[in-house]
C-alpha cells in the first residue's frame, strides 16, 4: 500500500442496512433516563456552530452535544472501536441533565460496551 493510499479510505460510520431517511433529529435530553443503542454516528458542518456529531440511535438522528465531536472523532480513527460500533456494541447510558459553574444546563451521558 502506498504512503498516501489511506487517505482515499472511506470510513463507514453508521452500521450497513441502517436508513437514517425518515429519522427526525431530536436533542439527546429527549433521551434522558434511557439507554441509547448507538447504530452509528456522523458529522455535520451545517448552521453556525460548526463540526457537529449527530448519533444515528433509537430510530433517531440524535445531535450531540459540541463535547462530543472530539470523542467520536477518536472512535472513527481507531479501527477497533468503529468496528465494534457498527457491530452494535456502543450504547449512550446515564443521560441527564446537569447544571455547569456557569449556570447553564447540558446533557451528560456515559459510554457502555453492550
């Protein structure tokens, strides 16, 4: 394999047979209390916040919050741990709502091997 031939992969983000056509996004709070089986993620430049991660889950495009991206953006380089996304063993556990120091509330979750 060439030096430059890895920049051609294509990454496959979201588990085959899925269609995300018809899902709605919602916000993960709406998910609080549940347990969210993760079927793949994408990201999205779309709209003034820039690089978004959006979980494809629970027949929902869930939009995640900014924190995010950086952790899905581990999860789509390491070989191993986007293959055991696509295979159906990441899920979003232990969502709720918190308050920061600054007083503003986001939603915090938990990554759990299932």
């Amino acid at each position: 394999m060439g030096m430059f031939s890895k920049l051609n992969k294509v990454r496959t983000t979201v588990r085959e047979g899925v269609d995300t056509n018809g899902m709605e996004f919602c916000k993960l709070e709406n998910f609080a209390g549940t347990t969210v089986n993760v079927e793949g993620f994408f990201f999205t430049t779309a709209g003034k916040f820039g690089k978004q991660v959006v979980v494809v889950g629970n027949g929902a495009l869930i939009n995640m919050p900014k924190r995010a991206v950086e952790e899905f953006e581990t999860i789509a380089a390491d070989d191993d741990m986007l293959a055991a996304v696509l295979a159906g063993h990441l899920a979003l556990t232990d969502i709720h709502k918190v308050t920061t120091k600054s007083g503003n509330e986001t939603t915090v979750y938990s990554f759990t091997d299932c």
